[in-house]
C-alpha cells in the first residue's frame, strides 16, 4: 500500500466532516462513529494500514479483562485509541491547542476517558494515547520514563474536526503513520532526541578508556614485526618481497562451514581488466607489458583494486623482484607517492618536486650525473652559449664560461619544472621510462584528484612517458567518464587480494628468520626471570596461533580482503598486553606444541592496546547494539545482517536492493532513516556491501560479506564478543539496567577468577534474556505483516543463545581447571 500523503489526507479530511455532521443529528452509537468517521481518519486521512491496527484489543489486569478501541502498532512505537460516541461531550477552552493532563483535561467525560486510555496504555505497554469523540481529538502520552508526573504531562488539543482543517499539517505531522514511524510523537510529546546518550555499562567501570600496556616481550620483537607487517617495511627490500609476496588469491564460490555463497567481489568497471594472482598467466602479463615498451611510448596504466588488495605491494614486487632485470636494463622507473603530499601542496609542484628527488638521489641510472645525464641533456644549449653569447668568454676564460654554463643550469634547477623536463626529456629519448603514480586516493578531495590526474596526463603527452596510476576501484569508477581518463587508451590490472593466512605465514617466517638467534633476558609477571636463547621463536608460537583453525578463520575474515587490515590485527595481537607473550615464550620452550588460547588471540587482535571494547574504536561494530536510540530496533543489525545471509545461502542470490529492504522494513513501521543508518554501519564494517562496488544509493544491491556470515553464525555466539557488546551497548530497560549495574559492581569487587567470571556469565545471560524479549516483539510483527520466513529464523533464540551457553560452559570449566591447578 503507498503512502497516504499529507494533501490525500486533506482532502479526505472534509468528507469525513461532512459524515460526522450527520452522525450528530442521528445521535450515533460509539460502533457507528468509529466506521463512519475513526477508521476513515486512522487509515484514509492519517495512512494507518490494516496490518497496524488492532480492533478491540484485551487488556487485562489482576483477572479484569477490558477491551481498548484501537491499538495503533508499528515495530518502533504503538498507541491506543479510545474512541466515543459522537456528540459525547467534551468540554474544551475555544483559546487553548495544549494542556496538562492534571488541568481542565481531568474532569468530565473528557478526564475519564484519558484515564480509560492510560489504564490501556499500562496493560499495553503502549507510550501514547488518544482520546476522541469523532469530533475533538486529544493526544497525549500515557506513560513516561523520564521523572515527569502524569499530571504535569501536556496534552496536544485538536478542538474539532473544523480545528483538525485548520491546523491539518499539525495534526497531520503527529499522527500520520509515516511520521510516527520517523518518531515525531516522541519528539513533539516529549521534546525527545533520539540521539541522546543512552545508559551504557562501560560508564559503570573504573576506568572504561583505559590502555594496556604493551606485552613485556614486544621490545624485542618490533624490529621484525615493524619490518613484515607494516605497509612500508617491505617494499624497498628485494629479499623481503620475494620471500614474502603472495602471488595467488583464493576465491571461494560457497563457504561450506557458514552455509553461504560469497559473491566475487570485483566491481564493474567499465573496462577490460587483467586478474591478478588469479591465475599461473595472468602473474607474467604486466612483467610482459613493461619489457615490450619502447622509447618514446606513451600508455596509461591503471592498478586497480580495493583498499588494502595489495596494490602498492604489486608494483614494488614488479620494480625489484618480478621486473628487476628489465628495469635495470632498459627502462626509466619513477615511483611517486601521494601519501607524502599535504593538503597544501600543489599536485603540478609535488610531481615536479618529486621527480627532483628521485633524479638527484638516483645512483642506479645515472639520472643525477653529470656525465651520464645531465651534461647531455644540457648539451645543445651549451653549444649554443659556446659559439652565440658565451663565445668569446669560453675562448679567453674557459673557466668563467663553466661558471656561467652552472649559473644557467642552476637557475632552472631552482625553478624545478624547466630543470625536471629537460632530463626526463633526454631520458626518454634513451629508454621507455614509466612514471609510477601511488597512493592518489589517499586525498580525500575530488577536486584535487581530478588535478592529479590531468597532470599525470599532461607529463605524458609532454614526455611521451607511460604512466602507471594505482587507485581504488571505486576512485577509477567515479572519474571514469572524465577527459583525464578518455584522452588515453587505458589498460588495466586487478589486484584481487590474497587470503591473509598465506600472507601472515610468510611473513611470520620471515620475522622468524630475521630474529633467529638473538639472545634476551625476560622477566615475569611474578618477578621471576629467564634468558632466551633465540627471541624468534616466540613467531612460531604465534603462527600457530593465529593460523591455526580458530584463528585463521577469525583473522582472515575481520580482515575482509584487506590485507592492511589483517596485518593491523596481528600487529595488534603481537603488541597487545592481553596478550601473555613472555609467559607464552617460556612455556613454549618447553612444549612445542603450546599455543595462546583462542580468548587471547581474540582480544589480543581486536582490542589491541584497549583494555575493553567501545564500538567507535574497534574495527568490529556492536551487533547486539543497533546505537539508534529506539528500544524495540536494538537488533535491527542483526535482523537485516541475518536476513541477507539467509538470502545468501541460495547459488541464484544476487543482492537485495536497498529501496525493497526499505519498504519490507517500512511495512512494519521502520523509517528509512533508521535503515539507512544501519546500513551504513554494516557498510562501513564490511558485513555487508554492495554488489557493483559503488556507493550505497536507493537501487544498490546489497551482497553480505564472509564477515556476515561468520558474525551471525558464529562470533555473536562466543562469550567473549557477547560480553563486550553488553558492555558497550544501550541499556533501555529500567530492570536490565538494575541488574546489569549490580552485576557489573560484583565483578569488580570478587577477587576469585572463577567466581567472577560466574557472575559475568550471569550478567551476560541477562543481557541475552532481554535482547529475546526484544526479538520476541519483533517477529510478532514480522507475521503479522508476513515478511517471509527469511525474517522468522530468530537467531538470538534459536541459535546464538545456545552457542554463548555453550562458551560459557567452557569458559568455567577452565577457569576452574586453572584456579584447581594453582591450589595443587
């Protein structure tokens, strides 16, 4: 059913006048005044469907059953109707459009049906009421949460029918569906924002911002790991990126432990694109493009891929490992990174300035020799002073004429840009040279990338140089259509990304292999001390840590296709002061088969140096936290994350459009606003994206990530995660909130690990009882506006809930084991 817009209902609204006048001079029953003027009001004037009315609904109270009129119901917000006969008296001030509750407003007919409906609200739990004789309108809020005495509450006034046309947009905006839906009573009735904070336990802490320390072993191991698993420590090192580089991606169609397809992530990209890593012919297609150039060549490349693919590791592969001895043969390589340049810095003068750099410091090609380069680029203009100007000067003082000749050349030296040209021209004309163009997208201006790119362009006609440009897929896809692009015939290359796992195991070996042997001497939590003989080994502890099972499949998947990413988390890991490295080693040395335990690894990597998880820090957002500011959308995440996954686990998927998931979710009185929020969460998160790769738009396709299936399928159920969203997430309920707090001061003041970690567990499954009760409302209304099966599957119930039992089982039993084994 389409919206009932604000002018449909206008018009409605005075044949609905009309029918109430001659319900009063046939002094009508209440049956008849609700047919003929309320239901046309709530579904013709206001937009309320079928679906969100219930008739007569029961309220009981203490064994006493009585029946509302209406109860109006959507996913995020109800109200009850009490309607009377029309003609019922109800005395209103001509002058006044609000008033207290307590007022004029409580005596009568009029009080005693405000009472009649909050007497409703309380059974119904619903948070607002209307009371109406056809004719005048009251709407109010029937029970409140904030302080405020009922009686001091004000109530919204519409005298009459008459007054309803008069202030129709009014009336219209409270109580239209699709602004109550958008939260308009709670903003007009109870000068409500839904942004304000709301209660969450991390406030309840000693110090809930607090930082860990750095494990007591990291001092020794930083050197290899700021070597392997930062973005620069490899790419200037020949040995290191052959040892380390990963040539192949895998592409899983249908992950069999998640029970989904995973669509291939490349985007549409207008343009014919070479595949790297993904097959044994497509590793040798760029090392063949670049020993097939010639002088004076001018082609524009693109390295294309998503953010953190590995496109920057791909081009310092192919300059020192895979093309080394082509390069260094015969070809010019310019490497320029934008991530150097500042917000101030003009593109034309950061090439230029780069480019001077890079010749002046160059030792391998001669570019910054005299001989080699510079005296032949100059040559011709030095005959020309030789035998014009400088004539006589070069016969009687060839000295002075050498001065003059520097004087020259150090003045457009100086200038830059002349200087800069007249040796990339010599050079071009001795070898192909490609300027290699980096990092463009790391600045965040549209503006500013449109001028990087039209000088890239502008060097090579001028030069007739190919140039190489390395963007985000979804960089390329918004300027495709410019001039920059058009002007050349492009040839592209996709980097797909490697699974993390063979990254950080390569890496891992060759952290190994750097540290092997060096000797420390460690000291202990407990005071003790003990001498290593080789530090390195502590990198076997931790591939088999992180790559094994578990923990693969926990890296792998947070890092979504981002290799910047997972190395981040294991940086985090190695760092971390969850993290008991020292102990580790030790036990290590003396059982080869020891590894940290998954809780570590967990923590280790996705809190980092935090001591507890807040969402806006973390990598990882809060599932069981929609951070909307509306009780019964908690899980809205959840809901729609599930929901697409289910959609997933069919071959013939191929996304849910955004406007469709709006509109389902609308039907059960969610606002778009709501669910585009959300969205952009999951988006931002990596749990879901969208099919072509652009950004998130109405007619967007949604596709969920690896990461979707493995948070709904698994992580969501692990005691670890469960409990940080409890702590990070909004606590909306009076009671949860009571026991949550009590609960979380217990924990702090039991000195017992096993005893506290009980009490954690209990206030974890207060948390998930809760969050049930919210799931439980929800798929009331899920069926009742029969959403299909896909919104049923109640995964907090049926399928998180045991899974976090089950950790928790575990997580006791060892607890116990431990603290058993320390009395012994």
């Amino acid at each position: 059913m389409s919206e009932v817009q604000v002018d449909q209902g206008h018009k409605v609204l005075k044949e609905l006048i009309d029918a109430y006048g001659k319900l009063q001079l046939s002094d009508s029953n209440e049956a008849e005044t609700r047919f003929k003027v309320i239901d046309g009001m709530l579904e013709d004037v206001l937009g309320w469907q079928r679906d969100d009315l219930s008739l007569e609904p029961p309220c009981s109270e203490f064994g006493h059953t009585e029946f509302a009129d209406y109860h109006v119901k959507t996913a995020t917000t109800s109200l009850i109707v009490e309607a009377k006969k029309a003609g019922a008296t109800f005395t209103l001030p001509n002058n006044l459009k609000s008033g207290k509750l307590g007022g004029f407003l409580s005596s009568g007919a009029i009080g005693e049906a405000i009472r009649q409906a909050r007497q409703y609200c309380q059974t119904k739990s619903a948070p607002f009421a209307v009371v109406t004789n056809g004719d005048a309108w009251i709407v109010f809020p029937a029970v409140r949460t904030d302080g405020i005495e009922f009686n001091d509450t004000q109530a919204r006034i519409f005298r009459s029918l008459k007054d309803i046309e008069c202030r129709f947009v009014e009336f219209w905006e409270l109580l239209s569906r699709q602004r109550v839906i958008e939260g308009n009573l709670e903003k007009e009735l109870l000068q409500a924002d839904r942004d304000v904070p709301i209660r969450r336990a991390l406030t309840l802490l000693r110090d809930p911002d607090a930082r860990l320390g750095r494990n007591t072993l990291y001092q020794h191991l930083s050197p290899a790991v700021d070597k392997v698993l930062t973005d620069q420590g490899l790419l200037n090192d020949a040995d290191a990126l052959n040892f380390c580089y990963v040539r192949n991606a895998e592409r899983t169609g249908f992950d069999s432990r998640l029970r989904m397809y995973l669509t291939d992530p490349k985007p549409q990209l207008g343009i014919p694109a070479t595949r790297i890593r993904t097959s044994k012919k497509s590793h040798d297609y760029f090392d063949q493009k670049i020993n097939q150039s010639s002088v004076h060549q001018s082609k524009f490349f693109l390295i294309l891929g998503s953010v953190g693919a590995g496109k920057s590791t791909f081009l310092a592969f192919t300059r020192f490992v895979s093309s080394r001895e082509i390069i260094e043969s015969k070809i010019g390589w310019l490497y320029l990174d934008f991530k150097k340049a500042t917000e101030h810095d003009s593109p034309r003068d950061f090439i230029y300035s780069q480019l001077l750099n890079l010749i002046e410091s160059d030792s391998e090609f001669g570019m910054g020799d005299w001989e080699a380069t510079i005296y032949p680029a100059y040559k011709s203009e030095v005959e020309n002073l030789s035998r014009g100007p400088l004539f006589m000067l070069k016969k009687s003082d060839p000295a002075a004429f050498d001065k003059e000749v520097s004087s020259v050349i150090m003045n457009e030296r100086k200038a830059v840009i002349p200087y800069v040209d007249r040796i990339v021209s010599y050079i071009d004309k001795q070898r192909p040279v490609f300027v290699t163009i980096d990092n463009v997208d790391q600045i965040e201006n549209d503006q500013r990338q449109n001028e990087i790119f039209a000088e890239a362009q502008a060097f090579s006609q001028k030069h007739k140089v190919n140039i190489i440009i390395a963007l985000r897929d979804t960089t390329y896809r918004k300027y495709r259509t410019s001039p920059t692009f058009d002007a050349f015939e492009l040839e592209a290359v996709y980097i797909d990304a490697p699974s993390v796992i063979p990254v950080l195991s390569r890496r891992f070996a060759y952290a190994r292999k750097m540290l092997e042997n060096q000797k420390a001497e460690l000291q202990l939590e407990s005071g003790a001390r003990f001498k290593v003989e080789d530090i390195g080994a502590f990198f076997e502890i931790a591939a088999q840590s992180l790559l094994s099972v578990d923990g693969a499949e926990l890296l792998d998947t947070l890092a979504g296709g981002n290799i910047r990413r997972g190395l981040s988390l294991a940086r985090e890991f190695l760092a971390s002061g969850h993290v008991t490295a020292d102990l580790a080693l030790q036990k290590y040395l003396t059982d080869r088969a020891w590894r940290f335990p998954p809780h570590e690894v967990f923590k280790g990597a996705v809190l980092g140096g935090r001591k507890f998880f807040r969402e806006e820090d973390s990598l990882l957002p809060n599932m069981y936290c929609a951070k909307i500011g509306i009780p019964s959308l908690q899980l809205l995440r959840v809901s729609i994350t599930d929901f697409l996954v289910h959609l997933a686990q069919s071959s013939n998927f191929d996304g849910l459009i955004v406007e469709e998931l709006q509109g389902t979710l609308h039907q059960v009185g969610i606002a778009q606003r709501e669910v585009d929020f959300a969205l952009k969460t999951l988006l931002d998160s990596s749990i879901l994206r969208t099919l072509d790769g652009e950004p998130l738009n109405q007619s967007s396709r949604l596709i969920p990530t690896r990461l979707a299936g493995f948070l709904v399928q698994d992580l969501m159920g692990r005691f670890n995660y469960t409990e940080m969203c409890a702590l990070d997430a909004h606590i909306y309920d009076n009671d949860l909130w009571g026991e949550i707090r009590d609960l979380t001061y217990r924990v702090q003041m039991e000195p017992g690990r096993a005893a506290k970690l009980q009490i954690r567990i209990q206030r974890v499954n207060a948390f998930l009882t809760y969050l049930e009760e919210v799931e439980e409302r929800w798929l009331i209304e899920a069926k009742r506006r029969n959403l299909g099966q896909g919104w049923l599957n109640a995964p907090i119930k049926n399928r998180l809930r045991p899974l976090v039992h089950a950790d928790c089982e575990r997580a006791l039993a060892s607890a116990n084991f431990q603290q058993s084994k320390a009395k012994r």
